[in-house]
C-alpha cells in the first residue's frame, strides 16, 4: 500500500535520517531560489508550484530524483549531463554531493520561465 503525505514534512520524515538531510538541502535550495513558491505535495512528492508546477523531487533507493520539467532539463543539458536522466527529470545519486548551486540555477530559470508564461496569458 502506498502511503499518502499530506506534506513535505511527513514525506521527509518517512526516510532515514541521511536520506532525509538530502532531501532538506534539496528542499532549502528550492525555497532560497524560489522564495514565492508555494509548497505542496503532487502525485505523492514534494512539489513547488508558482504562476504553475515548478519543480518536483523525491528520493529513491540509489537516487534523489529531480524534477524541473523537460524544459529545466533542456536549459541545462551541458551541466546535467553527468547524470541519469529522461526527458523532465534527472538522478542524483545518493553517494555524491547534491550540485546545490545547479539545484538553485535550475529553480531560478523555472521561475523566469513560468513568469513569462504568465505574462503571455494575460
């Protein structure tokens, strides 16, 4: 059975404590990069959502799963490229640092990004 998070705080809490320091840093470097976002859980992850989905990110076994949409991926092909990936999501493994200052750069070019939409929808 699949359990259900009603938030960031029970999903963080539901790992082992060095699982659950990763995705804290992870998650701080969000919040720091995209300080508006608004914190919510989505298809039974940690989610941030501003002006629309932001980024996504989980752990996994082996991994800390990262989420900024195929275009996040796009924007940072070069950078990413080191890593296990698909389309809109990206693998950091659990036996390397976490690239912090990438994390924030990709949040940072989402945020750019869903504002722009939001300027052309209006």
């Amino acid at each position: 059975m699949k359990i259900k998070f009603d938030n960031v705080d029970q999903y963080i809490a539901s790992f082992p404590k060095d699982i659950q320091k990763l995705l804290q840093q992870v998650r701080s470097t969000i919040r720091k990069s995209a300080p508006e976002a608004k914190e919510i859980i989505s298809y039974g992850m940690p989610a941030f959502n501003f002006k629309g989905n932001l980024v996504f990110f989980a752990a996994f076994k082996n991994h800390i799963g990262f989420y900024p949409t195929s275009s996040g991926i796009e924007a940072f092909k070069k950078e990413l490229s080191i890593y296990k990936g698909a389309k809109g999501s990206v693998q950091f493994p659990l036996d390397k640092p976490l690239p912090i200052k990438l994390i924030s750069k990709i949040v940072k070019f989402r945020v750019m990004e869903n504002l722009e939409k939001a300027k052309t929808k209006k």
